[in-house]
C-alpha cells in the first residue's frame, strides 16, 4: 500500500507543478499579447471537450465558452497541438487573405500523411495560385457550364427514378453520396458509371474514413486502412493518367479540353518551367479533388433535405418558385440554363442558409511563419492557428437566432459574395474554385426533387464531428407527385 500512496502523491506533485507551470506561462503570454486561454491537460489538452461537443446538438458550445472567459481569440491545445483559436470573422478574413505569406497550411498529422506533401490542402505559393486559377477558369468557362448542366440533371433524374423502385425507405445520406460522386469523377476524369468508378468509390469510401484518427499506421489501424485505400486509388489514377497522356501526344496535344485530368495535363507539357505540374502531383491532387463529391456537396443536400423536412413553409415557398420555373420552361420548350438554376432567389437563399448551418468546412488549419499582430493581438512565429468559421456563422452578433433554420433572413443580409461573416467555402487565396458548381449541383437537385416528388423524412440528428453528417443517415420514403 505504501508504493501505492507513494504513486498517488507524485501524480498529484506532478499535477500541481503543471498546472502551477501552466498559470505562470498564461501569465507571461497575456503580458506580452499572446491570446488568453488554457491547454487543458497534459499530453491531451482539450480534444476531449473539443470532440464531445461536436456529438452534441450545440457544435460551437466548445468555442461558446471559451470566448465567454476569454474573448473571441484564445489559446488552447488541441489533437496533439498548441493551437491559438480564432472566433472573429475578421480576424479570420486577415489569416485567410494571407498578405505577406504570413501564414501556410498545417493541418493534423493525419490528414498531412493521407494526402502527403503534394497535396493541394496544403501546397503554398505561386504552384497553388497557379492550380488554383487553372481548376477556377475551367470551371467558369461557358462550355463547361453548358455541358455540366446537362449532365448534373441526368444524373438526378435518372438516381430519383431509381429511388422511387426500391420499396421503402432509403438512406439518403449514402444514396446521394453516388450520385455526386459520379458527377465529380466525370468532371475530374471523364470516368462515367461502371466497375471503374465502383471501384474507385470504394476506396475512396475508405481512403476518408482515415482523415481524422490517430496518428497509428499499425496494421489493422484506421490510419493504415486508409493508406492502403490510397494506394490503391494511385494505381487506377496513375493508369488513367497514363492511358489520356497518349492519347494527348498522340493528337499533337490539338483538341478540346473536357475534364480537369486534360487541362492539368496540358498545363504539365508548357515549357515554362515555373508552371510546371508533375504528373505525380496530378495524380494525388485528382485524389484529393473527389472530397467535394463524397463529403461536401452530398452533405449540403441532405441536410438541405432535413431542414425542409422540417420547414413546411419553407418548401411551399421553394416549391412555388420552381414549380413557375417549370411553367415557363414547359411553355417554352426551352433547355434549362446554368443562369435558370442559379438566378432563383429563394433557392439560392435556402441554400446558404443551408451552408451556413451545415458548416461543412468548419475551420482552416495555418501556422504562422513569422511573428503576426491581428487587433491587438500578437500570434507568435510557429504557431497553429485554427480559424473556425462555425463560431462566426453560430454567432447571435452576425445572425439572429442563429440555430433557427430561416432562409428569409438572406432576403436581409443581401449577397453572399465578399460577406466575411459567411464562409462555408473558405475564401481568400484559397476560397474553394469549385463553389460555383456546387451551388448549381444543389440547385439543380432540389428544382427536380421538389417538382417532382414528395417525401417523408424519419427523425434523425445531425454529428458534427469528426465531419458533419446525420446519425441514422436520413431514412427517406419518396413519392412521385402529379405535375400541374
């Protein structure tokens, strides 16, 4: 007993000293600008409660108390990281905007490991601008946009339709979750349905899975499952790769550009050397560009259909402005337009009122590169920093009752663009070049769902972590309805 009580003591003399130890620091830092805060316990500061209230109805309850003891910005420690945590929407607009280079990318170890030293996610300077203007421009052509309405209505008529066959309900969180992947691929890779793209689903389903983990590539871990999916994954991308280089050389490098493997590949043969893509780095960034079809886009339209569910005023206004939209196009003969689909007002609405509350990407990851004041606040070179953008959208400040799923307050807020309080996209250097797209996606979806079905969803609760989605996966019962 008496190594037992020996034990106990040291464990509280220990305790007493780093807890001691930590007050004395909290003092140093506060006298010299460095954000208030706590770093919780050792080894495991505060993941803890930072993961707890992600299973909770209350996403931002971690970030809600902490800024009621220490302000919008404070210090903590979090997965295994000194963290300062920003909570104000323009401090976040300055870490986002980047000016001098003052802050790069640092995420957690495991998504580092996953995506590698390649990845887009974490890639800085003239290469990402380089990247990122490319993907944007392709994106925003007028043949693009012309092509890729076509096909985003295809895919959800025909995966409605295949809805309606199956008795009963379905989960809709895994069920839609084909449809934008498949949409994704095509527009990454040219890759349409087929055990091709089944294949590349199921791995990537297991590639995501190891995002956020521990750190552990032991056999059997969720780390190393995931890495194993990667690998796979390469060596189907590698091959298609391969396989669209002939047939460029082939032609002389002459043709039109169709998908995003065209254009980056195109992009790798110019012989300035300063904009030089390496078909390696081609290869894991398609990778890493399917996370929009499996996790973002998927999740907006489930939760868009929760939200409904749950809003009968809400869809009867929605209904009503597609269903004239209908009208107008049945009357004219007309082919729907990208234009059409995002120039309804009250979708539009919904849909950032569901981004908002969705909070798909709900922070950005950067360490600081060399000593940077924000507001009176001083972030020391080295640090991480986490700007969280749920805080900002869950803030009664920005948004009234913000918990309240209320698509009319847009009518109030006005547009969207350059809205720092509102930033499901990300934004800066980085803001997402595909945002675009997935508005129309979600659009395009709910025009053709609302018009033509009517459903019932069964009671289910959104988890917000490790990535925000529904717990029993939405069960869904579809019914087609009688056009009018």
């Amino acid at each position: 007993m008496e190594w037992w009580a020996l034990l106990m003591g040291s464990a509280a003399v220990l305790c007493w000293l780093w807890f001691r130890r930590e007050k004395i620091m909290a003092e140093r830092l506060q006298r010299s600008g460095i954000p208030r805060g706590s770093t919780g316990w050792p080894f495991i500061g505060e993941t803890l409660d930072f993961i707890a209230c992600g299973w909770s109805t209350t996403p931002v309850s971690f970030m809600d108390k902490r800024k009621a003891q220490y302000g919008k910005v404070f210090k903590s420690h979090i997965l295994g990281t000194p963290i300062i945590v920003s909570t104000d929407s323009e401090i976040n607009k300055v870490i986002l905007q980047n000016h001098g280079n003052s802050f790069v990318p640092a995420y957690p170890k495991t998504i580092r490991e996953l995506l590698g030293e390649n990845s887009i996610l974490q890639m800085n300077g003239n290469l990402q601008k380089r990247i990122h203007a490319l993907i944007g421009g392709f994106l925003r052509s007028p043949q693009f946009k012309s092509q890729i309405v076509k096909d985003v209505e295809y895919s959800a008529k025909l995966t409605m339709a295949c809805w309606i066959e199956k008795a009963g309900s379905i989960l809709f969180q895994e069920e839609i979750k084909k449809m934008t992947f498949e949409i994704l691929v095509k527009v990454l890779m040219s890759v349409g349905p087929g055990k091709e793209l089944e294949i590349l689903r199921r791995d990537f389903e297991e590639f995501i899975k190891g995002l956020i983990c521990l750190p552990i590539k032991l056999p059997g871990t969720r780390l190393y499952k995931s890495l194993k999916a990667k690998e796979r994954l390469l060596k189907v991308v590698e091959r298609i790769v391969e396989e669209r280089n002939f047939l460029i050389e082939k032609s002389d490098g002459n043709g039109s550009i169709k998908d995003i493997l065209d254009l980056l590949l195109r992009d790798m043969d110019e012989p300035n050397e300063r904009r030089h893509i390496s078909s390696n780095l081609i290869c894991g960034n398609i990778i890493e560009m399917m996370i929009p079809g499996e996790e973002t886009v998927p999740t907006a339209m489930t939760l868009a259909v929760k939200f409904l569910s749950d809003s009968p005023q809400v869809l009867k206004q929605l209904k009503e402005e597609n269903m004239e939209l209908r009208r107008q196009k049945t009357n004219s003969k007309e082919e729907y337009s990208w234009m059409d689909y995002m120039s309804l007002p009250f979708t539009q609405n919904v849909i950032s009122e569901t981004l908002r509350l969705a909070n798909i990407i709900n922070a950005v990851w950067r360490k600081t590169m060399k000593d940077v004041e924000i507001k009176g606040y001083l972030i020391p070179q080295g640090w991480c920093v986490l700007a969280s953008f749920t805080s900002v959208h869950m803030d009664e400040e920005n948004y009234e009752n913000p918990y309240d799923f209320n698509p009319w307050r847009w009518e109030k807020i006005g547009p969207v663009v350059n809205n720092s309080n509102f930033t499901p996209f990300g934004g800066g250097q980085r803001l997402c070049p595909g945002l675009e797209l997935s508005r129309l996606e979600i659009s395009v979806f709910l025009h053709h769902l609302i018009t033509t079905y009517s459903w019932t969803a069964e009671k289910d609760d959104i988890i917000y972590f490790p990535t925000v989605k529904m717990k029993r996966k939405l069960p869904v019962r579809f019914t087609p309805v009688t056009a009018t």
